[in-house]
C-alpha cells in the first residue's frame, strides 16, 4: 500500500499544473491545455497504481479496477476555477505551512481526487474479490457550470449503479439548491462607459473590478475596485468590488440600466431581499444572490448573476420576478444555466452506506445536508455528494489562499476507501 507521502508527493505535482477550464482551448484539448495536461498527470498516476485507463479524445476519461459487470462511480474534477488576486503564495504550487496544504484546487477539487485515487489503489492493493468495479470518472468542466464532459459520459459511456462525488461537503449530501446563472446586458453605446469588466468566474463573488469613462471635465477616467473573493454559496463571505464600483460610478454621477437595476435590486444584499426573492426552508436555507462577472464584450455590457434557491421554492417564479425587474431597466436577461434542485429521501441506499462509512471512520452522526453549490450528482444517475468538506472547517475553495488541512487530506482517504468497499457490496434491492 502506498505511502500517505507518496500521495502528498502526487498532489504536488497536480497543483502545480494551472488547469482553469476553457483556457487555450485546442481541438485535442476541449477542455483547455492546461485541463488537459492535469488529466494526463492524473491518468497516468493511476496507470502507475495498477489501474486501467481510458481517455476519449480529451472529451471524457477515467481510471477503472474490477472486472464485474456493475459499476460504481467516483466523480472527482481537475479542473480550478482562476487564481484571483491576493494570494500570499504561489497559487499554482502545494506550499505546506503550519499543517495546511495551501494551492489552488487543494480543496477543490484535487485533493479529494488523489485521495480518492488513493483509496481505490488501496483496494487493488489488498487483492480484494471486488463484486463490482469501480470507475474514477475525471471531470474537466465543473467550474464552468456547463458540464459538457459529463452529457458527453452519459449519452457515449456505461452508467453507474452507485456511487458518490468527493465536491461537497459531509457527513454527505440529501440535497442540493436549485440553481439559476442569468446574463444582463445593455449596448456599451449607451452605458457612458468605455470599459467595465471585473470577476474571474460567475460562481465567484468578484475581487477585482475595473471600468473606463469621461468625468464631468471631459476627461478620461480609469477607476480600479478591490473586493475579496468567495464561493457564490457564501456570498456574505465576500467584499465584492462589482458593488464597490457601482458606488464609484454612482458617485461619479454615471447613471445606465445595469447601474440603476444594480443599486435598486441588488446593492449589498447577499440573498435577493430586493429582488423579492429571498425564500427559505428548513431542509435548505435561504436564498443566494452573486453578480460575479462583469464585460464589455461584442458592443456590450454584460453582468452575470448567480442564483441558488431552497429545494421547496419555485425557480420558475424567480426567473420571471428577474426578467420582469431587468425590462423595467430596459436590461436583456438570458439564461446560461438552470438547474433545478436535487433531493434524496433519507432511506436512499447508496446514501445510507455512505453516511455509515462516514460514521464508522469519524463517530459523527450528523444528518445529511442540502447545500448550494452545485455537484455531479446532478449529472448521472445514483451519485451522492459525499464530502471533502469536514463539519467546522472554513471554507476556502475559490477564495485566495485556498487550502485544505493535511491531516484532513490524509483522512479523506479511509473515510473513502471504506466507502468503496461498501458500495461493492450493497443491496441495491432495498
């Protein structure tokens, strides 16, 4: 069995690839060169610890073990969202400091990859009858929200009977929000702008935010806001600069659709108060509202809002509460992406035996979550968000500084390799 070392060893070499999806796409790297640079580190890793391996020009790949006919599925991703500002450190490097391991993607979701690497080359290692096989599907495009990669796995590829994604939090997942990312633009002709563009990805409250105009004397303005990055799921966590410039420009006396629809239904609200959105439940919470890009793009503004709303609302009323608000701005609104809530009943049988791995390994029994972020358990059938996230630790992923805790990284491991050899011997008739 191999060394925690050895897989401390394997990690470095994965953060130190920048693998931001959609960047220096090429036709034998769909993804982006550097997506497909950290697939083949990782496809070979796993060719090293004794697995098979497949990659489907570029579009989709694994690592597989067993032999049987039923599969189980482990659904990890190497791709990152950007670095951001503000990093103390190399973010493209694992730099291990006072028990953390700090990197972009340490936490999300590259860490949890190699321990689950880890974990089915355990199995392989101890010889094991396996009644099913197991199946490390790498994601490439989870960042991005459009998950191209998995429709591509789900209308080419076999599908699972069980199996789990190591891209949310534990003890494990009964639910996930629903989620809405939405576009506003206006014709950059009639904005009063030059220039605004600010944010790294629609997921992400914005750190950085920039914008170019003529000042009352009729000179050329350049105004530069600072934020600090989160999650969209916490965006009570971040500052946002979008939010600082639009009081900027409003204070310039620049007034446009976009700045007027920003300070009358967003402003510094964090869960669609103003928007007449602000729903919650018990299962689920509340609300989340983040813009968190800005363009000039094609002779236009563009700003993205990212929406998360509880399972037992109505995502349908939400979107037209928001195109009725950006036509009365005179604002176009479409939607890049919408996704509906997922929830599992408690009695679930692939759930159970995780939530009974996780319990074995830790002695918590806590309940299962519904979350806001958005996982590939939406993507194929049978698939639970089963950590990496452990109760009480901050959260850092999409954030500067990103880390993941050693000893946490390391326990991840056991947590999955027992989760694995459950999940090969489960009833799936209950």
């Amino acid at each position: 069995m191999r060394t925690n070392q050895e897989m401390l060893q394997a990690l470095e070499g994965l953060l130190a690839i920048s693998s931001v999806a959609g960047e220096d796409v090429t036709p034998e790297a769909p993804y982006g060169t550097g997506v497909a640079k950290a697939l083949a580190y990782t496809l070979r890793l796993c060719g090293e610890l004794g697995m098979r391996t497949v990659n489907r020009d570029g579009q989709t790949a694994w690592a597989e073990i067993g032999e049987r006919d039923e599969l189980v599925a482990v659904i990890p991703h190497v791709d990152v969202v950007p670095a951001g500002d503000g990093w103390t450190m190399e973010p493209f490097a694992c730099t291990k400091r006072d028990g953390r391991l700090y990197g972009r993607g340490s936490s999300d979701n590259k860490g949890p990859a190699i321990a689950c690497v880890f974990a089915a080359a355990d199995l392989l290692a101890e010889q094991l009858p396996l009644s099913r096989r197991i199946r490390l599907i790498f994601g490439q495009c989870e960042e991005t929200g459009q998950w191209s990669d998995m429709a591509y796995y789900r209308r080419h590829e076999e599908q699972p009977c069980a199996g789990f994604t190591p891209d949310a939090e534990f003890p494990a997942l009964c639910g996930e929000k629903g989620m809405l990312w939405l576009e506003l633009s206006m014709p950059l002709e009639h904005s009063g702008l030059s220039l605004l563009e600010g944010g790294s990805a629609c997921n992400m409250v914005a750190s950085w935010c920039r914008a170019r105009f003529r000042d009352g004397s009729g000179g050329d303005r350049l105004v530069e806001t600072q934020g600090l990055a989160a999650h969209a799921t916490v965006p009570e966590q971040g500052d946002s600069a979008i939010r600082k410039m639009v009081e900027e420009l409003s204070r310039a006396g620049l007034q446009n659709p976009l700045i007027s629809f920003y300070n009358k239904y967003i402003g510094e609200s964090c869960h669609g108060e103003k928007l007449g959105c602000c729903f919650q439940d018990d299962a689920s919470g509340t609300t989340t509202l983040c813009s968190g890009m800005v363009r000039t793009d094609g002779g236009a503004i563009r700003m993205t809002l990212d929406i998360r709303y509880p399972v037992t609302a109505d995502g349908g009323l939400i979107l037209e509460t928001v195109t009725a608000a950006a036509q009365a701005e005179g604002l176009t609104l479409d939607v890049l992406k919408h996704d509906k809530p997922l929830y599992r009943a408690p009695s679930d049988p692939v759930l159970q035996q995780l939530l009974a791995a996780y319990r074995e390994e830790t002695g918590d029994f806590s309940d299962p979550l519904v979350i806001g972020g958005g996982t590939y358990a939406r993507a194929l059938d049978n698939i639970v968000g089963f950590g990496a996230a452990f109760p009480g630790r901050r959260h850092t992923e999409h954030q500067k500084d990103e880390y993941i805790l050693e000893e946490d990284f390391y326990k991840l491991r056991s947590i999955y390799r027992t989760a694995l050899k459950k999940l090969l011997v489960m009833d799936l008739s209950i």
